[in-house]
C-alpha cells in the first residue's frame, strides 16, 4: 500500500524566525547637588528614603557630593528617574531645604 511520505521538517509548530526584540530602555542618572544649606542628615535621609541606600552607602553618596559639588543617586528608565526626582524636590521643599535633584541621559 503506498501512501504520501509525511512532510518532515513541516512541523504543525511554527517557529519563531526573528529573534523576539526587547529593546534595552535609555537610562538616566539621578543627580543630587551640593548646596551649603541642606544638612547632611537631610541628604542621607533622602538616599534612603527614596533611593533605598543603606545607611553606609547613602553616608557615602552624600560625603561625595558634599565634597565634590554632584553625585549619582542610582540608574533609572525615563519615568522612574523623572519621579524620583520630582520626589526628592517635593520633599526638600517641605522643610525648606534648597537641595536640588536632577537627571541626565546615561
Ligand atoms: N554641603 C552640605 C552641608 O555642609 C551637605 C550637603 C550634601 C548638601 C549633599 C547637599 O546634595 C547635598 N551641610
């Protein structure tokens, strides 16, 4: 009894030809200033609280912007960097503080 070869290779599964493309986002870096006024404990409460630094890293963080006028806070997509910078302006204008928060692209 002859019958038609099965068609190997023609698989009821399709498959996927072109790799799936998950663009990696542009990223930007959280910057805080350094200003003579804002106090240092304010500045480390900041990283913690919006940052979630460790109280060692968040020290750090701040004593390298005090001595050195900038400092990155952390690497975040375009939405997440622009609330957190809006956060910690928010909060240093509740109690007065001139600190300043900004981004830049990566
Ligand atoms: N320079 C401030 C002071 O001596 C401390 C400070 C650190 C302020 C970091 C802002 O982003 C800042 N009290």
């Amino acid at each position: 009894m002859s019958h038609h070869p099965d068609r190997l290779g023609d698989n009821a599964l399709t498959v996927q030809e072109t790799k799936p493309k998950l663009k990696k986002p542009r990223l930007y870096r959280v910057i805080l200033l350094n200003d003579d006024y804002t106090p240092m404990e304010f500045v480390v409460i900041v990283l913690e609280k919006f940052f979630s630094k460790p109280r060692e890293q968040a020290v750090q963080i701040m004593l390298h912007v005090h001595q050195r006028g900038t400092g990155v806070c952390g690497l975040y997509t375009l939405e997440i960097a622009e609330t957190k910078v809006q956060q910690v302006m928010d909060f240093a204008q509740e109690y007065k503080h001139p600190l300043q928060c900004t981004m830049e692209p990566e």
